[in-house]
C-alpha cells in the first residue's frame, strides 16, 4: 500500500511539475516566516535590492528595515519588494488607503502587495535614520509603517 501511495504520488507531481506556481503573500501563514528576502528599494537605492536595505524578521509576521534620509524636505518614494519584484511580494501602497502614497510618521498604512506602479512615498522633517516596518499579521491587509530611530 505504501508502495502505491509513493509511485501515485511521484506520478502526480511529475505530471503537475510544469504548472508549478510561486506562492505569494497570502499563501504564507500567520507568524510563518517568508519564503524569500525582502527589501526596501527606493529612489535613494536606484530601485536596486542591497544588501543593507534587506528586512530582517523582528516579531512573529514582523520585518523592519533601516533606512538613513539625509535630506528634510525631499520626497522619497520607495517600495518593499523581493529582488525580482515578483507578483504577490512587490508592496506599495493599497488603492483602498484613502491617504494614498505619502506615510505620515507612527501611523499604520494598508499596504497592496500585487501592485506594479503603486510606491509609498514619504518626507522626512529631520535628517536621521528611520525604520520602516511591514506587519503580515493579516496576509490580505499588511500594515506598513515608518518611526524614527
């Protein structure tokens, strides 16, 4: 019986082995850690996924990444993203967030992780480093923020 069970089940994955599909956020559970690394890719990276940018697990479905804005004023857009920008781990803002784009220091902000053109954007009033967080507790609504270190 297990003999059948173990030939049934080779046979099933190698008919199915050219449809074989990436998981996406939705499909990672609760407190789980991701499949892959993410990172923060903006403007200020040329768009590029570095090695420092990377976001590092701090709490169950918790990641943060430090990023230093050294110009108060300036508009800086970025996204959280793998390093392919992959369909369902390329997160900007959530066309539902009435806010839209721009995050406002401490507040939380829906996060859509199957957007393409959608970048959060934020201003800092000082020079200084900061830390955005993203918050996958909830896989269909994460929550993105930015506090000061």
């Amino acid at each position: 019986m297990k003999r059948i069970l173990a030939v049934s089940l080779v046979a099933l994955l190698t008919g199915c082995s050219s449809q074989i599909q990436m998981p996406d956020i939705s499909d990672v559970l609760p407190g789980q850690e991701l499949d892959r690394t993410m990172y923060l890719r903006g403007d200020f990276t040329l768009w590029d996924a570095e090695p420092q940018y990377q976001f590092k697990q701090v709490g169950p479905a918790l990641y943060q990444a430090q990023v230093r804005f050294s110009t108060p004023g300036k508009v800086y857009e970025f996204k959280i993203a793998d390093a392919d920008f992959s369909e369902g781990f390329n997160c900007g803002y959530s066309d539902a967030q009435p806010s839209g784009q721009s995050l406002t220091l401490g507040q939380s902000t829906r996060a859509d992780c199957n957007t393409i053109y959608n970048y959060f954007s934020y201003t800092p009033a000082i020079k200084g480093t900061y830390i955005v967080s993203i918050d996958f507790s909830d896989y269909d609504e994460p929550q993105v923020t930015i506090t000061k270190k």
